[in-house]
C-alpha cells in the first residue's frame, strides 16, 4: 500500500472519520468495537481502486484481529490529542511519528496521469492496519498544516458534540465534525426555539 502525498483531503478525512468513531462522540456507543466494524470503515472510507475490488486498506483490515483492533483504537486517540491542541509544532512533530511505517518516499506512476509520476510513501511489508491508517492520518495533518494551516483542525460547533474535524473545505467555514447529523441536530434545536418564542410571545399578548 501507498499514501500519496497530494492525497492529503482524503487522508485528512479518514483521520477525522476515525477520531469520530469513539463511544465519546457517540455517547456511550463505540462505532470500531469489533474487527468487522473496523474491516466496514476500512471499505467506507478507504482507498477504492478500479474495477470494485476491496482497496489496500480493506484487505489489510480483513486480515486484523482483536490485537490490531486495539491498536488502532489507541491511534486515535493519538490522532484525537493533536487535533485537540492545534499547534503547528505540535502537529508536525505528532503527524510525523504518526508516518514512521513509511518506507520512505518515492516516485509512482499517477493513475490520474499516465505517464507521469507522483510522490508516495509506501508501506513496509507486514505492515498492519493500524500501520496504514497512522500513514493516512500522518500524510493528512502534514499536508493540511502545509496547505492551509493549523487553524483548519477544530472541535464541533454544536453545543452537545464531543466530535472533531479537520476542515479540508476550500473557504474554510466548516463547523460540524459531521455536517449532515450535527448540523440538522443543531438547525432544529434553533427552529424549535424559535418557535417556542414565537408561541411564549403569542401567549402573553393581550
């Protein structure tokens, strides 16, 4: 497997998919507790090559068990600590250890672009899932520390969330670590609030 460096959105995405899955986030409810939870994210969110067949990170996450799973729950709690504390020198020194299954970097050939080639980090032989998913969420922070600053790694905005995020979003306005569930929550939170005022004031006219 290899994690392009220019790859640095998806991979920031998958960082932020995985810190969300804990039972903090989703109160009580831990959304990895299992190897078959961890294979079902890896073919949610992982690399999809051609032709429908599973992705690097999939076949790798079949293949984990009960060790590997706890390994990458201990990531992401790694990965959770530096979102958390958005400092540039924190976030390169803790996104650069999070690299160190890498061999490297090197020059493969861009499947965008035949002919061409692009920079990658491949992965060792016998790495593991947690070995990729710490390459993606390494490649990810770098490259959005780089691109568009440590200010894109937020907490949620809705008042009841314990998500996180990093926001790879070209203005940068992102507010929810899950837009389409936090945002909804918060939206009719607000609508019913309005409407309550609405009715209160409705109440006390003469």
């Amino acid at each position: 497997m290899q994690v392009g460096l220019d790859d640095y959105i998806w991979a920031a995405g998958v960082a932020t998919e995985l810190v969300n899955t804990t039972a903090e986030v989703w109160r009580g409810d831990d959304r990895l507790p299992d190897p078959a939870a961890l294979a079902a994210f890896a073919d949610l969110h992982g690399d999809r090559p051609e032709g429908g067949t599973p992705g690097a990170l999939a076949r790798l996450a079949r293949r984990a068990g009960t060790a590997e799973l706890h390994a990458v729950h201990a990531l992401r709690g790694t990965v959770r600590d530096l979102i958390d504390r958005p400092e540039r020198d924190l976030l390169i020194a803790g996104a650069t250890a999070l690299t160190a299954p890498a061999r490297g970097a090197t020059l493969v050939p861009d499947p965008a672009h035949p002919g061409r080639t692009r920079w990658a980090a491949p992965l060792g032989e016998g790495a593991t899932v947690a070995d990729a998913l710490s390459l993606i969420c390494g490649i990810g922070i770098l490259g959005v520390v780089h691109t568009l600053g440590e200010q894109r790694f937020r907490p949620c905005s809705a008042p009841t969330c314990r998500g996180a995020f990093i926001d790879t979003t070209r203005p940068g306005r992102r507010r929810y670590c899950m837009p389409g569930l936090c945002g909804n929550r918060v939206n009719v939170a607000n609508h019913r609030a309005r409407r309550s005022a609405a009715d209160r004031r409705r109440a006390d006219s003469p």
